[in-house]
C-alpha cells in the first residue's frame, strides 16, 4: 500500500481532498493531511511517503519547496500539485523538480480518480 500525505493551508479545501475518494480502493493510505506546511515537511524529512498532495501556495513553506526537497532528498516520492494557478511559472517549476502531475483547482473526483489510477 502506498503512503499519503495531503497538504493544504485551506482547511476546507484540505477536508475537502481528504474525504473525495476512497483512498484504500486506489492501494493508498492516507497517513496525514496538514494546513501548516511546516508541520507537514517535519513529517516528511521523519517518514517515507510515496505521494504528496500538495497546494503550491502556501506561507513559509511552499509546495515548490516541498518539491524540491523531494527531489534531491527522496526522489522516488510522486509529488502531486494541487493548484487555483495556472500560471506556467509553477509548471516550468513543477517540471524542474520532477512533479508527477499538476491539477487545479478546483478538483473533481473524475480528476483524482483518472490520477490514482494512472499512479
């Protein structure tokens, strides 16, 4: 089964994400869902995950952060951007890091379904 981590600073997005599939059906386990960054790269640098869900947007710590961190860090982690951006600055950035997918917001459960199970 792989591992999980949702992160998002909007906690009714966050809830949101959380609660729209049912992750045990697409072999995930959803260890965690974090609003502070923060928090959520402790966990990382602490834990093997094997995907990250993340907003790019954040205070302190961004997704872009995140995923940089990843990938010279522990590059076989799939990071996911969970966006309202469609700006091609993120992606040229997602691109650089290595970023399995770029979703926008807002996300439907077609999206997220067709995602995890192309993972």
């Amino acid at each position: 089964m792989n591992s999980m981590i949702i992160i998002d600073d909007e906690a009714f997005f966050l809830n949101s994400v959380k609660t729209l599939l049912n992750w045990e059906l697409f072999d995930v386990d959803l260890k965690a869902a974090y609003t502070n960054p923060a928090d959520a790269m402790e966990y990382i640098k602490s834990n093997h995950v094997d995907i990250i869900m993340t907003d790019i947007k954040m205070p302190v710590i961004s997704g872009i952060d995140i995923a940089r961190y990843c990938r010279y860090n522990c590059p076989d982690t799939k990071v996911i951007f969970l966006s309202g951006y469609e700006d091609f600055d993120y992606a040229k950035q997602a691109i650089s890091y290595n970023v399995y997918s770029y979703v926008t917001k807002p996300v439907s459960r077609a999206t997220l379904t067709k995602l995890f199970y192309e993972l």
